[in-house]
C-alpha cells in the first residue's frame, strides 16, 4: 500500500474544507486507555517525508514524526477513555467517547470538521439512533459524516498521521505508568497481553489500570 490523498481530495471535491482523518490504538489491550487519533487538513498536495501507517514504523520513527506533524494540517488531538470507563461502557462506546472528546479538542481550537475519514470497517464514531429501548437521559452526540476506509492507516495520510500521534501519546502514558506498576513491564508490552505480562497478573492481580471487565488471568498465589 502506498499512501495517496485520494480519499481527502474526494470529500474536499466534494465540498468538505476539513476532512479529519481518525484511527485508535490500544483496542485489544489488557490495562490502559484506548486512544483515538484525529488530524484535520485542508485542501494539500504533501505530507510529512517517512509518514506512514504507525505499526509498520519503529518507536524512534514514530516520535521522529511528532515534529512534522505538528504544522501537518489545520488540527491535530488525541482523546482517551480510560480503563475504568471501558469496563463501565465497553469498548465501543469507549472508542466513540475517546473520538468524541478528540473532536471537541479540535473544536476548542477553532477547527470547524466537515467530514471524517475512519479507519476500519465498522463506524464507532457515530452514535446509534435512539430507539424505545435507549436510555431517555441518554447523551446523543452529533458527528461529522464518516467515511470509512479499510487499511486506511496505509493509505491515507490524515489516517496515518492520526495513528501515529496516538500511538505515540498512549504509549508515553504506558511508560509513565510501568514506574508506578513495574512488574507488568509496561514500558516494554505497553498493556498487552505479553507472556510476562499475563504472569505478573497470575502473581499480582489486575492494578487499577487493568480492565477487569476483560477475561484476565486468574491470581495464583
């Protein structure tokens, strides 16, 4: 796959002047937040040399980026929901809170979304319809139209920036976290389920970051 603004120049022929490009990370971890990426851009030609899906990029590469980045687009914010959240809500619901408050972020800096670019194959972003079966009290939360675009952390550059600066984000705040829980060895497995990590959880139990809703190891000792 070779990145292209093929999917970007659609919606801005289409009338879109901001196309936020949204990809997650930490979905299948075991401990810590999900994150979610956005990274909005207007009408462009270029993006940053070396930018490219985050999975396929050293952790080096990855924060080597971070700079360029910042003056790639008109926006750039990464949301978070926590553990605790998860476990309240499911992933889902977490991933579309995470994506939420990202957009809100953008929206507290003046940037206006007109459309978004998801990667994936299932739009988690836009809320369900309310039905008779909602909660009344329920928030609905309106969001940009979404297109979704399968593989587009390789294809699209608004995509892969936005997974670039999310991986980035969550895992400095896997880092910071190993100081406080060492014996998961978050520095290194970042929350997922690493052999040494699913051990310290047999020895351990789950900390307050761990998702206990998730089926975790049982305590052994």
């Amino acid at each position: 796959m070779a990145l292209s603004l093929g999917f970007e120049s659609a919606l801005w022929d289409a009338g879109a002047r901001v196309v936020v490009g949204i990809d997650e990370v930490g979905r299948g971890a075991l401990a810590g937040p999900v994150s979610v990426g956005l990274v909005a851009v207007v009408r462009c030609d270029a993006w940053p040399p070396g930018l490219a899906d985050s999975k396929q990029l050293t952790a080096r590469a990855r924060e080597a980026l971070i700079e360029p980045l910042a003056s790639f687009g008109v926006g750039r914010a990464v949301g978070h929901a926590s553990a605790a959240e998860i476990d309240a809500v499911g992933i889902i619901a977490a991933l579309r809170l995470a994506g939420v408050r990202g957009l809100a972020a953008l929206a507290s800096e003046g940037v206006a979304v007109d459309a978004v670019l998801l990667d994936g194959t299932h739009d988690w972003l836009t809320a369900p319809p309310v039905d008779l079966f909602s909660d009344a009290d329920a928030e609905s939360v309106l969001t940009p139209p979404v297109t979704m675009v399968v593989k587009g952390d390789g294809l699209c550059p608004s995509i892969a920036a936005a997974s670039v600066i999310a991986k980035v984000e969550r895992d400095a705040i896997m880092v910071a976290a190993h100081d406080e829980h060492p014996h998961f060895g978050w520095d290194g497995n970042k929350g997922y389920g690493a052999a040494s990590h699913l051990e310290a959880l047999r020895d351990y139990g789950p900390s307050p970051l761990h998702r206990v809703s998730w089926k975790l190891p049982t305590r052994s000792r």
